[in-house]
C-alpha cells in the first residue's frame, strides 16, 4: 500500500508544557487537526501586557500500518496568526531527546559574547534589580542604547547574565578621592540601564576611579550575532507572483523571536558628528622617565603616570620586570625577565598611564619609560558610509579614508538584525571589535570583514581623524595680530 499525506502526521512530545522538562522524546500522541488549543494554550490578559515565549515540540509520524518506503516529507507554516501581535515560527534543534531550557538556550544563543565594553559596573548591583548603574570615561562615545544586549559576567563566583537594554539614563558627575594625601577631583559618565528581566545574581561593581574599573573579576561584554539557529515562518507576498519566477518579493523577511519594546531618549547639547582625538607630536626627541616604586590600584596592578601624552608606539619599558614596547594599546615583550601580564597590561595614550599586571614582577623593580610626548588634539571626524543593498550586502569590505586616517581614530559601524555594532582601530594598523580588519596610516586604505551579515537598506558609518588638520610648531611663536576685513562694495560719495 501507498503511504498518503493524511497517514503523515504530528506526534506530540513527551511534555507539552511551558517547564523545563518541557519536550522530551516522542510521545506517540497524535495531534488532532482543526482543534483549539491542541498545541499552544489560550493567550491570557497578563501575557498581553509583558509578553510570553511558548514552546512546542513535535514530530514528524508516519501513521501507517504497512512497511512501504517514505519518499519524503516536508513542513510548512502556511499561514501567519490572524492577531499582529502573534507571532509564530518554526525550527529545529537535531535532538530527538532534548528539553525546553535546551531549546531556550539555542534560542538565546543568537548572539554570544564579544569584546569588553567601554563602561562597567559602578558598586554593587543586588539580585533581583531591574536597573543598573555603570559609569564610563566622559571620551565614550558608544552609549548603551535600548535593544542592546550585553552580558555581565563575574569571574570570581563564575556566573554570567545576558541582558538585554530597556531604556539608559545619562548624565556626567565630579567625583572627589583622597590620592598621595590630597584630594583629587574628576569626571565620569554615569548610566542607569533599565533591564528587560530582573537579574538572577549579585554582581560587584567598582568605585569610582580616574583610571577606570578597578574590579577586574566583574566584566561587562558586548554581544554579536551567532545565527545559531535557522527560522521557518510565513509572509504574505508584496507583489504579485507568476509560474517561470526566479524571485519574489514578501512584505518582510523578519518575525519577532521575544516579546520587546522600543522606547524614546532625546539627545541634547550634542555634536552631530562624533570626535575624533589625535595625538601629534609635541617634541621630536624622546623622554625618559624613572619609575620606581609606583603604587598600584585594587587589582595589584602597578599604575605609571607619564605626565604627559604618548605617542602610539614610541613607548620603551626597560628595567628588572623585563623589556616591553606598545602595540596597539598593549605591552610587548621584546627582552629580559618578562615579568609582567602582556594580555592584562594596557597603555592609555591620552592620559599617558600604564597600567602593568605583574606576572613574577614587583612595582619597586628599576623600571624607565622612555617615549615620545605628544600633545592631544580634539576634531570633528570625517565621516563617510557605505550602502548596503541585495546586491552589495556582504561581510567583506574595502574603503579608502580621504585624507588619510590618524591612528587610533578610525571607527566601522554597522547595524545588523536592528542592533548596532562597532569596530575601532587600536593605533597598530588593526581593526578590533565586533569584526576583523586592517588600515594602512600611510595611504588610508583599510578592509575589514564584519561579525554579522549587515541588514539590507541601511548604511555602515565610517568616521575618522586626520593628521594634516594641525601643526605643532615648537619654541615661542607671536601671534599675528587679530584684523577684520570688510567688503562693503562701491563707494558713493554725495556730490560727485
């Protein structure tokens, strides 16, 4: 006998339930056609207001008494809910065994985490908040924006939490501390980051410091993009469809994975365009500087104050903890004892501090820096972006900065599945971040390929700085004295 499309049948799994033992193995249990509520339960006023993620799992059943062969069979979601509010989809994981929280998770692992993010957590955020407070240098420009998903995560007790940005609150405080017997006075960006779920564990945050977070066991990551799972779904047709088509094209290719809201922040007192700060050279020789018995900061690390700007990459470490240069913002070992953590270390070029995590090495070894000053230069960036359309939307990009790009200026933005995601240039020809590139200082020229398929219909922001907008010119100089020219046109004089 001939296995027919009505003996192709859906088997409900072992639990059709909203637990975490939901799912399981095939149950055996035929899902009757054309009743209510056979798979999903009715939809309650509650989950109207904040929302609801219902899953089903179920298979595929030949429900026939004969051993003929199955030459196929397909599954289709035909139609969409009749309420806009509704949304339904269809995938799979591959396991015939695995559970609800398995799937959760495979939903939830759309995006995974990325590089540190340039604020962290200020003082301690207690279980079961809904809001955190973070705080940032007042040089950040890259806000937490609502929809945004990060993951706070706390290496002493290992735990980690996604979440995901409601609405952000900022403002800039002064903040005052005691240091070597005197008080010390600074700013800092402040956030307060509404959640979309509470958090499920305490996280300990830092104080205030000039010099950043000083709780390294507490991190807060970016995320991008994973595609860890493949999506079925329906969309009507936006325009008509003939036999023979090679493409069609539907009202929209996307559908709601989570229950979400969008909300409004204005944005006051703001440029335009975002700054760009270049360091320049203020003196064509270099600077030597001892630095014994330096003091450290609460995560052990020896914190060295140049006085000054750095030049990006004429900075030399000598001394008893081994021989470094910079690269890129971090420490290179290049000679001696090697005793400092090259991953942890890092070097602020603008403020001239290096913060040194000690591997085996000691805060009062001998250690000289030896580098070139320089001298910081605020500017408006350069900006310029590429279109991303069907036909140009790739991973892969090549652009030339014109005039030729500063180091440490350059930054890509890009906007994927409706998040927006950077890359910057770390000053050694690299682009880091969410993605992988590269930029030549000397003509401008830079590729880089991005973490995520960038969303047709939108633009990838670059911005820059360049070098010829300032001259530095040393020894005295006397300024031209100030004149205002005016062009009043034809002379008339009465009389003539």
């Amino acid at each position: 006998m001939t296995i027919t499309s009505n003996q192709i049948v859906l088997s409900e799994s072992q639990v059709m339930a909203d637990t975490d033992d939901g799912g399981g193995r095939m149950s055996g249990n035929i899902v009757e056609s054309g009743l209510i509520n056979n798979t999903f339960p009715d939809i309650s006023r509650v989950d109207r207001v904040y929302g609801r993620v219902n899953l089903r799992k179920m298979f595929i059943y030949v429900n026939a008494a004969n051993q003929d062969t199955l030459l196929g069979a397909h599954t289709i979601l035909s139609q969409r809910p009749a309420d806009p509010n509704v949304h339904a989809l269809l995938f799979s994981t591959g396991s015939h065994t695995d559970r609800r929280v398995d799937a959760q998770d495979r939903i939830e692992s759309y995006v995974v985490a990325g590089s540190t993010a340039p604020f962290w957590l200020w003082g301690g955020q207690l279980e079961g908040q809904r809001a955190i407070q973070c705080l940032a240098q007042t040089v950040n420009t890259q806000d937490p924006e609502p929809g945004q998903i990060f993951v706070l995560r706390d290496l002493t007790n290992a735990t980690e939490q996604y979440v995901r940005v409601v609405a952000v609150q900022i403002a800039e405080r002064t903040f005052t501390i005691e240091r070597f017997g005197s008080f010390q006075t600074f700013r800092l960006k402040t956030y307060v980051i509404e959640l979309s779920q509470p958090l499920r564990y305490s996280f300990s945050g830092s104080e205030p410091s000039p010099t950043g977070n000083r709780n390294s066991g507490n991190r807060i990551l970016k995320t991008q993009i994973a595609d860890a799972a493949k999506y079925m779904g329906a969309s009507p047709l936006a325009a008509p469809a003939a036999v023979g088509d090679r493409s069609i094209r539907v009202a929209d290719a996307y559908s709601a994975l989570v229950p979400s809201a969008q909300t409004e922040n204005a944005i006051t007192d703001q440029q335009a365009g975002a700054e760009a700060a270049i360091i320049r050279p203020a003196s064509e020789s270099t600077v030597t500087v001892n630095a014994d018995n330096v003091t450290t900061n609460a995560d052990g690390a020896g914190i060295y104050y140049t006085g000054r700007a750095i030049v990006p990459g004429t900075l030399v470490i000598t001394g008893q903890n081994g021989d470094y240069v910079d690269h890129g913002g971090k420490l290179e070992y290049t000679g001696g004892s090697n005793r400092l953590n090259e991953e942890l270390s890092a070097v602020d070029y603008q403020n001239g501090i290096i913060t040194a995590f000690y591997s085996g090495g000691s805060t009062s070894y001998n250690t000289e820096l030896t580098f070139q000053p320089g001298a910081v230069v605020n500017q408006q960036s350069k900006q310029d972006f590429l279109e991303v359309n069907q036909q140009t939307r790739s991973l892969t990009w090549v652009y030339q900065t014109e005039p030729a790009a500063s180091e440490r200026t350059v930054t890509v933005e890009y906007r994927a599945q409706g998040n927006w995601y950077l890359l910057a240039d770390n000053g050694a020809g690299e682009l880091t971040g969410d993605g992988t590139g590269a930029i030549a200082y000397t003509t401008g020229t830079m590729n880089f390929t991005l973490a995520a398929l960038p969303d047709a219909g939108t633009e990838i922001i670059i911005a820059w700085g360049e070098k010829q907008g300032t001259v530095i010119q040393g020894g005295a100089s006397i300024a031209d004295t100030p004149t205002i020219r005016f062009e009043i046109g034809e002379v008339f004089v009465e009389g003539a």
